[in-house]
C-alpha cells in the first residue's frame, strides 16, 4: 500500500529551528529515515565554542541517533544543510545567500526554545517569544509554505488543571515583554522576574504560554499549527530503545537517583507523570502537516494536546518503585550511592534526610579530596542537584488532565502504516517503559557499555550493605544525641 504520509514529504524542502537539541535531532533522523523522499532540510544552527553553525552540523550528524541511519542509508545525511544564523537575532541571523537558498522551503519546524526552568527571563524572552516571531516573519516571506509547526508544551497554561486543544486568552502581552526585553538589562529585568511571573512557576512556561498567543496573532496570515508535549521521556522503540542525549525531567532525575547523588525527593508520591515517549512525539511532529492538509484544511489554528493522560496514567510513587527494583539489575558502575527516590510531602523528613544523605556526605567527601590535593566537587553537584529539585517542585505537586481529542483520532488511524504507529502509548506496559528508560540512562547519559553490567551488580550489592550499616548506625546516633541534649 502507498503510504500518503512518505508521498506528502517527496521532493520537499524542510527548515527546522532548534536541529541540535534533543527533539530536533530526532526529528531530523526521523525524517531521513522515513520520509527519504525529502528534497533537502536546512537546519538553523548558531556559531558556538569557536565553532560554526556549519562545522555544529557535523557534531549533530554524529550523535548517536543517526546510527541506524548510517547503517541503512548514510547518503540521506548529505541532505541536511547548515544555515548559519541566530534564534535570537532578528531576522534569525541569517544572510541573504540562505534565504535565497531557502526559496523553496514548503515546511518549517520551529523547534528551537530554552527549556531550563531557571533561564533569566531576559534570555527566555528573547528565545522562546522573539525567536519565535523572527521564525514567523521568515515564514512570511516564503512562498510555497504548507504548514509552520510551533512546538510549544502542555505546561503552557500551569494554572489550568485541565487544558484543551485551544488557545487561551494571554495573561500579558508578548509585545510588550519583547520591547522591555530589547530596551532594559538583563540584570534589572531578573530583579522583577517574581513580579512579571505572576502565577507562572518560571520563565520557561511564562515565554512559552505567550508564544503561543504570538502564533495565533498570525494565524490569519499563516497557515500555522501548535504541537504541545507534556513530559518528552526516552525513545521506546527507534531508532534506537532507550536514547535521550540531556539530562532533563525524569530521565534526568532517573539518572541522579540511579548514581546516587539524589536520595531525597520533595513531591507529592501520588503525583501523576504525564510521559510520552520521544519518538511517538517526533512521529507526531512528522504526521501533523500531513494530516491537517488531508483532514483539517479549514482550521485556521489546529492544536494538539501530545499527552498520555487520558490513555494511562502513572504516579511518582509508582514509577519510583519500579525504577529502584531495575536497578537492581541495571546498575550504573559510576553509582557512588544506594540509589532510592526517598519521596516525601513532610518537609521536615524532606530537610532531615537532605542533611544526612546529601550535605553531610558531601562534605565528607569534599573535605578528603581536598586534603589528597584534588579540587572538591561533591558539594557543587549537590547544589545542581537541589537546584533542578527546586525547578521541577510545581509540577511534582500538581495534576493536569490534558484532553487529546485529535490524539487519539490520529492514534487509530495510523495502525496501518508501519513508520508511524504508535508502539509505545498503546502496546508497552509501564514495567517495560521503565526498564527501557534505565537502560537508556545508564547507556546514553552515563556512558556504560552493557558488557560492565555484571561489575556494576556486584558493586551495587556491596554498596547496599554498606549504606544499610552506615546510614542506619549514624541516623541512630544523630536521634540518640538529639534525644540526650533535649529531653533527657
């Protein structure tokens, strides 16, 4: 059977903003891979570290991602093209020679954003809201454009418990946060960033919810499109099982549990995660100009809710439990501690075991690799640590119910085409989507062959006895000493 969704994509030229993050090398893989009748994809890429956006391009084709590709079909990666340019320069940076260049451009994935939670506001405006117009006004001036995908989040709107697949009315005016952005100092905007938040937990879904709103202020010159993921989590199934490059949300939190560094968690356990899968996500990215030109062609702004709240849903408490019995039997070599979540709502409890297994130890250690005359770093890992704890604490309080209406129509339809189906939200059980992600950190965030598994059992065993003797004994002395000076 011909597949539309590959005959759609023939002899296109594609741009995407954002090409050397962690979604937009899997949506460039994704591409090459299954849609190999694509014309040429022009990738905005900054210069960085002493290096172009040109020779950034080959750093982005060696990532491990492209593996299967290089394997099946290594000419397709000739097709991507560096354009030198800027997310936050107007015009995007970019010269004359690349848009000329870019002529032909019919789609543009506007990926690129900051997605620290911590980013100075000044910086986050300038990225996620006037990036994204400068994205806008390139669109504007190409002249066979289908369709401008702007990727957003489903924690657009942070106040909501539930959201629909619509825009909804701005809390400000992205406007005028550009103009202020542009005309005061970074350093005096960050003095005001409580004040210009308001109800929003941090900058990141501040910008993001008011680029949202810039999208639709367009929609009735551009045929535009909003894509909102909730938590994007590992690949499931391709290319590769497993893989995720940064380490942020929970695979990043996964990671720090299962090395050890982080022991204690603040959060509410029955919390729900809201995880989709990377490479559902990118298939949803690839499908979306495809199937609104097909089925949606009179809506002036679709939008759709990437969620797996209303398939099945998962708590902290849960997802904690298994995660600490594959580790077991994935161990990471470079574990320094017994790895636990140790989740708690009782603040107090939260504070005691973040003294007693974080700060203490971290001084400890700190204080002997000082003395050996190496330069301390436990505590420096410990702040990173609280800090990223700090960033995530909203969202590990609260439920959301994202409704999925165009989801799950898109769900049933594509079961027919092998490319694009999605295995992992409707087939994998959350035991398997676990132990795919703690395999996926400890091969692709901490760097371990699979062949050190059985080292790293071993030393996870020792550890475990060594943690329960002398965790326990100094928890016990700590009571007995706290007991004796103020009761007895």
């Amino acid at each position: 059977m011909s597949d539309p969704i590959k005959k759609f994509y023939c002899g296109r030229d594609i741009f995407v903003t954002g090409g050397s993050g962690l979604m937009g090398k899997a949506l460039l893989e994704k591409l090459l891979r299954s849609c190999n009748g694509v014309n040429r994809i022009f990738v905005l890429l900054r210069d960085l570290k002493g290096q172009t956006g040109r020779s950034r391009l080959q750093q982005v084709k060696d990532s491990k991602i492209f593996d299967r590709l290089r394997k099946e079909d290594p000419d397709s990666l000739d097709k991507l093209v560096a354009i030198p340019g800027d997310i936050t320069a107007l015009g995007l940076g970019m010269s004359e020679e690349s848009e000329k260049l870019m002529e032909n451009v019919s789609l543009v994935f506007h990926v690129a954003a900051t997605v620290r939670f911590d980013e100075p506001i000044s910086n986050a405006i300038m990225l996620n809201i006037r990036g994204t117009q400068e994205a806008l006004k390139f669109a504007m001036r190409l002249k066979h454009l289908n369709r401008f995908i702007h990727i957003s989040t489903a924690y657009t709107y942070p106040y909501k418990p539930s959201l629909y697949e619509e825009v909804y009315p701005a809390m400000a005016d992205w406007r005028t946060m550009v103009k202020i952005a542009e005309k005061y100092d970074g350093e005096l905007l960050g003095a005001f960033t409580n004040k210009i938040l308001g109800v929003f937990p941090n900058s990141y879904t501040f910008t993001k919810h008011l680029a949202e709103q810039l999208v639709k202020d367009y929609s009735d010159k551009l045929p535009v499109a909003i894509i909102r993921p909730a938590i994007v989590h590992c690949c499931g199934v391709e290319p590769m099982e497993g893989w995720y490059d940064k380490l942020l949300a929970v695979m990043g939190m996964m990671t720090a549990v299962g090395t050890g560094i982080v022991r204690a968690l603040y959060c509410r356990p029955s919390c729900v995660m809201d995880l989709v899968p990377l490479d559902d996500c990118i298939k949803i990215f690839v499908i979306c100009p495809w199937w609104i030109q097909e089925k949606e062609a009179y809506s002036q702004l679709p939008v759709l809710n990437l969620s797996s709240s209303q398939i099945r849903t998962y708590s902290i408490e849960t997802l904690s439990t298994i995660n600490c019995e594959l580790l077991e039997k994935y161990a990471f070599n470079k574990m320094l501690w017994l790895p636990t979540f140790g989740l708690t709502q009782n603040i107090w409890y939260y504070y005691f075991r973040l003294y007693t297994l974080h700060v203490f130890p971290a001084i400890i250690f700190d204080t002997l690799i000082k003395l050996s005359g190496r330069q301390p770093f436990f505590l420096h890992i410990q702040r990173r640590a609280l800090a990223s704890q700090r960033a995530l604490q909203f969202f590990v309080f609260n439920d959301y119910m994202f409704f999925t209406k165009r989801l799950s129509i898109l769900l049933e339809a594509l079961k027919e085409y092998p490319d694009f189906r999605f295995d992992n939200l409707l087939h994998k059980t959350l035991h398997e989507i676990v132990e795919i992600s703690v395999k996926g950190c400890r091969r692709y965030l901490v760097h371990e062959d699979d062949s050190s598994l059985p080292q790293a059992v071993r030393r996870y065993k020792i550890i475990k006895v060594a943690d329960f003797i002398i965790c326990r004994g100094f928890q016990c002395w700590l009571a007995y000493y706290i007991l004796g000076k103020f009761i007895f």
